[in-house]
C-alpha cells in the first residue's frame, strides 16, 4: 500500500509549513511529512515554500535577505488568514523537535533552485546529525547538484531526484547517480512510467496528490508514496 506523506504538513486546511499544519498532520497518522527548507541572511534553516515571503505571510522580502529575527515577527496564515491565529514560520529545529520520537519519516526539499544557499546541505544535516535522525529523513530537491552535495556530505541519508518534467528513463537516470528515489509529479505517471522507475530499483515519492481518483489510480499502479494537502482523503482511501 501506498504510504501516505502530508504536503507541506496538513496544509489543505492548515497553514502551509506551519506548526500548526505538522502537528495536524501527526495527529492524524501520516507515514511522513513533505516541507521546504531555505536559509535566512544569518544562516539560520526556516520551513517556507517560496523565496520571497509575501504569498504566505503577512510580510514582504526574501528570505535570504531576512534574519530569523526580523521573519520571526511575520504570521505565515495568509493561506488561512484569519482563521487560526498567529502562526509564525517555523525552523527546521522547531519541526525537529516535535517529530524526533516519533516515526514521522521528514521529506526535506531544500529549495535551491533560485537561490543556492552556499552551505544549507552542510547545515541541515548537522542538525539531523545533532537529532539523530539520519534514518527518518528522504532529502529531495530539483537541484540535482543538492542531491549529490547531500550525499557527499552524508551518504547514509535517503535521497531522491525532484521533476516536474516528463522525463524518459528517469528510473536509469536516478539510480545512474546512485539516487535511491524518484520524487516526479504525479501528472507524468502512467503504469510504464511506473514500472521503468521500479525495474530501476528506485522508490517512486509523487506529488502533489489531492483528489481522490488521483489517489486510487497511483495507489492502483503501485506507487510507493503518495505527498499530499490532505492527508485525510488518503488515509480515508487506503487504510
Ligand atoms: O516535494 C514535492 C513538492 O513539494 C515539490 O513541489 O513546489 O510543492 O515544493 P513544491
Ligand atoms: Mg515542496
């Protein structure tokens, strides 16, 4: 059966990437948890999807030209806005701590696609170092050389390729580089996709799966975890 990740934590009815969306998504029974890690002006690792904050909080600005201070003080509910009170953008420390005893497997997408982050691959697995966590984390991201940097750094840590693309042979491609998963997008699967992928030897993380028929035609076609806003209609569907 597919496992069952929260996108963004439970962020169909929560505010994306908010402590409140993670604690949603645990109490509910997810497998694992997806979010987007960037670095702040003082190298600090903050969970927020885009570069810039203005889309989901109530400020303006990117993030790297920020201190954790000064993001701090801005609401990140402007996906929800008015319906759960003040939610602060969480650090990566922040979720750590809320999922450290549990068996929540992390899905971190470090999002260096703009901006690269000199140094957020060294500094986020420091600190799953520190958590002890190595085994409940899957790193992902659509900068390939981030992958590859995650596993020079810390090759005992599941890692996966990010596309949006539909790409030929992606399975060959992913295990070429001695990636161990292919995260695409749900859209671009059909049952060869699929099967390429898995005659691969690669484990096959899709997103972002939200509507139900969605959910019972990659489940049906075997893929090996489903990433989505509502983690409820899944765990509905399948368990
Ligand atoms: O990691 C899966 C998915 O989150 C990738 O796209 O834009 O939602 O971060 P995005
Ligand atoms: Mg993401």
């Amino acid at each position: 059966m597919s496992k069952i990740f929260a996108h963004r934590g439970f962020s169909g009815k929560y505010p994306e990437n908010t402590m409140l969306a993670f604690q949603k998504a645990v109490e509910i029974g997810v497998d694992g948890i997806e979010l987007d890690v960037h670095l702040t002006k003082d190298n600090e690792l903050v969970i927020i999807h885009d570069e810039d904050v203005k889309r989901t909080t109530d400020g303006e600005g990117l993030v790297k030209d920020m201190t954790l201070e000064e993001l701090k003080k801005l609401d990140a509910s402007a996906t929800f806005v008015g319906q759960y009170g003040v939610n602060p953008i969480p650090t990566l420390r922040e979720y750590f701590e809320l999922v450290k005893d549990t068996d929540i497997i992390t899905n971190i997408e470090l999002k260096t696609s703009v901006y690269e982050y000199h140094t957020i691959e060294k500094r986020t697995i420091d600190m799953i170092k520190e958590f002890g966590i190595e085994d409940k984390i899957i790193f992902s991201s659509f900068n390939h050389f981030t992958v590859k940097r995650c596993e020079e750094i810390a090759p005992e840590i599941k890692r996966g390729f990010l596309t949006g693309d539909w790409l030929v042979d992606f399975g060959k491609y992913t295990k070429e580089r001695n990636v161990q998963c292919c995260h695409p997008w749900h859209v671009s699967l059909s049952q060869e996709v699929v099967d390429e992928m898995h005659a691969a030897g690669c484990e096959i993380n899709t997103w972002t799966v939200n509507e139900y028929e969605d959910i019972e035609r990659l489940s049906a076609m075997g893929v090996d975890c489903l990433i989505g806003n509502f983690p409820d209609r899944m765990i509905e569907k399948l368990r």
